[in-house]
C-alpha cells in the first residue's frame, strides 16, 4: 500500500499546487469549490439546518457551503492539525474538529459533504470510515460525496502528478456506492460531471444531459439513510 500523504505539509502551497494542475480547466482555484456546491444546492431540497464537511481541508468550500445554506450550522473535520489551523483563520466563527481513529460521540447532522477525500483514505479502512459516517447523520439525512473520475485519462494524469496525490487510490463510482450500500444508505444516485471548462459556458450548461458518460473529470454520489 503507498504510503498515507501528510497535508500538514501542504497547507501552505495546497491552492497553488492545485492551481497548477487545473490551470487548463480554469485559472480560478475557487471555480472547482463552487461548482460542487451549486450541484449539491440543487440535488439537496430538504431543510438542511446542521452539516459537517469530513476532511475539509484548509476549508476552501466553506464559504460556499455557508452562501448555499445560510440558515445551516456547519461543522468541518480532517485528520490534518495543520489544514484545520488554516481553515478555522480562513472561516471564523465556523467550529472545526480532528478526526482520530478513536470514534469520539459527535452530533448527528443533516448533511454529510465529502469532496475528494476517499481515495487519500486507504481501500482496507473506507468500509469503516463510510460506516463512521452513516453513524453521523441523523435518520433522513444524506451523504454527498465528489471523487475523481478513474476512467477519464486526464484526471489519471494529473493525480499521477500531484505532490499532495502520492498516496491516491482512485475509486470506480460502483466502489463508492458498494461502500454507501455495505454501510446501510438507500436511494443512490450518481452522476459524472466537470467536462468542460467554465470559459465554455454554453457547454457546461449541457453537463446534465451527458451525465451518465463516464468521460467527466470528476463524479458525485448522493445517498440517504433512511428515517
Ligand atoms: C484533496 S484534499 C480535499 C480537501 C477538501 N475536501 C477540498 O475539497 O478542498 C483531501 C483531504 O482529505 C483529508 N483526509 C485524508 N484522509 C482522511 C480521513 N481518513 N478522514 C478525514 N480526512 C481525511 C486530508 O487531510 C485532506 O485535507
């Protein structure tokens, strides 16, 4: 198995490192946050009044998570010390907490958002994480969740690349919901998106249409526990 990437070393440069792998998609690092956020306001239509972000990082889709659900409590967590210092200066007033493979009791919450976490985790521990976070969410809660698209050659190459990627072990969609199902979620649904760049606006508006071509940069999977 390769070796668990620490991001407590790549707190400093982590936007410009993804800056420079995505420059040919979009030269604005935010572009990628909030692209995902406005997917999950549209998928999400239930009351959302607490959330947690698990492994958020240095906190880069915070603000957008707070603008999509303004009336929403959100909590971010991460195994990394270093990412949370940064993203508890960038989001004050947000609460941010360590997560230790001890489980700590935590409130449960009514929305659980995951963005390119699970192939940093490695395959032999995702059952229990997926479990870990089906404990987390209060019954009729959903998970939802963004992973690279392993079929599309492009995002294989720029994982390959990455400084902060070393330890990535992509995941197939039917993985990802494998572990949705083996952990009790219900009512799947899955879509692959990011085909085309932002200054081709008219394109991306099409996005919706080629969901289901496995050619997208990237995937999303939402799922329910059930009431
Ligand atoms: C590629 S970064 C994505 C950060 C953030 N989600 C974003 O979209 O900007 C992956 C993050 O997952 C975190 N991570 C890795 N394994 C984790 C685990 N088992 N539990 C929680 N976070 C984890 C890393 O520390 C890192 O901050």
């Amino acid at each position: 198995m390769k070796n668990v990437v620490d991001f407590d070393r790549f707190t400093k440069n982590y936007n410009v490192l993804l800056g420079e792998g995505t420059r040919f998609f979009s030269a604005d690092d935010a572009y990628f946050a909030k692209y995902k956020i406005d997917i999950v306001r549209k998928q999400i239509l239930c009351p959302i009044s607490s959330m947690l972000e698990y492994g958020c990082g240095i906190g880069r889709n915070i603000p957008f998570l707070q603008c999509a659900f303004p009336t929403a409590k959100i909590v971010g967590s991460d195994v990394s010390s270093e990412s949370l210092t940064v993203a508890s200066e960038q989001c004050p007033g947000v609460m941010f907490f360590q997560e230790k493979d001890e489980e700590e009791p935590r409130e449960a919450v009514d929305l659980i958002f995951v963005a390119n976490v699970f192939h940093h985790i490695p395959p032999i521990m995702r059952a229990k994480v997926m479990k870990k976070l089906f404990h987390r969410l209060k019954p009729g809660g959903h998970i939802f969740l963004f992973e690279h698209n392993p079929y599309n050659p492009v995002t294989r190459r720029l994982v390959k690349v990455c400084p902060y990627d070393k330890d990535a072990v992509l995941l197939a969609p039917s993985e990802l919901k494998n572990h949705l199902k083996q952990a009790g979620f219900s009512n799947l649904q899955q879509a692959f998106c990011l085909f085309f760049p932002p200054k081709f606006s008219r394109l991306v508006l099409l996005e919706s249409y080629l969901s289901k071509l496995p050619l997208g940069g990237q995937y999303w999977v939402k799922a329910k526990k059930s009431d």
